[in-house]
C-alpha cells in the first residue's frame, strides 16, 4: 500500500535479526512516539477520544522508478480505551525510468489498533494492528496492487526514561497470480535528546512477496520534532540492504489534539 511503499525485501537467520533485536532492547532499554515515521509499528493507541491527522508523503527510489504518495492524509482515533481506528487516503504517484508518470487516488489502507497487555516495570505493551488495504487504486497505471490485502501483525513496546524501543512483525495476506504471502519483522530504537526532539533508528526486513521475486532489507534514521502540544514534524530516510529499492523516505506534519466535550 501507499503508505508502507512495501516493495519486496536472505536467509531465515538474516528474518530473525531484528526480533533478537528487539527482544534484547526490550530487557535492557533506558518514553516518545511511535509507530511514523517508520515502516515497523508500535502496540500503542491513540488515547481515547484523541486525534492524530498526518499530512504525509512516503517515497521510495527504485533503479526503474521513483514512487511516492503526493500527499496522502492519516486518521486515527481513540475510539474506546486501548483501541484505536485507522485508515489512510493516499494520491500516489508512479515515474517510471521509461515511459509516462502515473498520479492519482492509490489503496486505502484501514485498520484497528488493540493494546491487549499494558506495560509494566518489566513487562512491554503488547499489541495487535490488522490492516486491510483496500484496491482503491487504479492497478492498470501502476497506482494500486489490484488486490485486497491483509497484514496480520503483533508489537510489542518498552519504555524507561528517556528511551523507547518497539518492533514486533506479522504475515501478509497477498493474493495474485504471481504474487505470494510474505512476513515482515522490523524494530525501533528512539532517544529524546531534547525535551522537543526524539532521534530513533530502524531496521526491517520482508520475505518475497511475488513468486522468485527478491526480499528486501532497510535500515532508516528518523526524527520527530514537537513544535508544540499539538505539532509535530516527523521524517525519517535510509538505504536499503537488500530488494529493489535503493532509498526510502518519510516525511509528515501532525496534529494530535482532543478530547472533545
């Protein structure tokens, strides 16, 4: 989908990194936001009867291509304790190396977010996140998968001082005739250096998802910046190890704010 960019991503060992990762983080990390700018996602809601609106591009740079949502918009909503509503209404934009540029309305993404464990003095949130994206999008022009997909996921977070670590994966639901199902596992370390400002790194990684297609591996350096209590700029950028893509990227302007009488 529009926001995720998931192209494809080598061996069981180098899927298994980053939940080592992360569970090693989880014993030993020294709280901040989560979830964007990063693919990999956190088990925290948005607090009940509380907003959060992202004006948002993603990108990714291919040797054949350059894709990017331009802009897509994200909406999620406390709407009872520990769960949350999602969704994403993304205008995507396809340039091919070759030939002509695509733009117009791509998948729509929804979703709900249930924190089932809350964190305690050594225990982490636990929490699931199914997504459904929707083929909204045109497939023809390269602006949709042409499919309804599913992401069945579990996060898990940990929080001490002024560090933050969550990561976690789940299974892909990718129907299609030469596509396949696929896994995606990914962690996040994040440190506030300034009571305004959280740097954080990621790494990610995502079996095939077509039929002898390649997997894809990435790591992302990413920053969100509190202009206020309820304004937040938030990017991140990074290579990637391995799959098609040599370059993804985040950026977003947020509003977080309720409730509301």
């Amino acid at each position: 989908m529009a926001w995720r960019m998931r192209t494809a991503s080598r061996s069981t060992l180098t899927a298994l990194i980053p939940l080592a990762l992360i569970f090693l983080v989880l014993i030993f990390s020294p709280k901040a936001f989560a979830g964007p700018p990063y693919i990999t996602d956190d088990p925290e809601p948005v607090e009940y009867q509380h907003w959060e609106v992202y004006f948002a591009s993603i990108f990714a740079k291919q040797s054949d291509a350059w894709t990017s949502t331009a802009p897509h918009l994200e909406v999620n909503y406390g709407v009872v304790p520990d769960v949350q509503l999602h969704t994403i209404l993304p205008m995507t934009l396809n340039a091919p190396a070759q030939g002509a540029s695509s733009y117009g309305y791509g998948d729509t993404e929804l979703g709900v977010k249930y924190r089932f464990v809350h964190e305690g003095a050594w225990l982490p949130q636990i929490g699931t996140f199914p997504l459904l994206e929707v083929p909204t999008g045109s497939h023809s022009r390269n602006l949709g998968s042409g499919h309804l997909q599913t992401f069945l996921p579990i996060w898990l977070q940990k929080s001490e001082q002024k560090w933050t670590a969550y990561g976690g994966g789940g299974y892909w639901i990718n129907p299609g005739t030469h596509n396949r199902n696929w896994w995606f596992t990914g962690v996040v370390i994040q440190r506030r250096v300034l009571p305004n400002l959280t740097p954080g790194f990621e790494i990610f990684h995502g079996t095939s998802q077509e039929v002898g297609g390649p997997r894809e591996a990435g790591i992302n350096l990413g920053l969100i910046w509190d202009l206020s209590d309820t304004q937040h700029i938030i990017l991140s950028a990074g290579p990637a190890i391995e799959g098609p893509n040599q370059l993804q990227g985040y950026f977003a302007y947020q509003l977080t704010f309720g409730p509301y009488p």
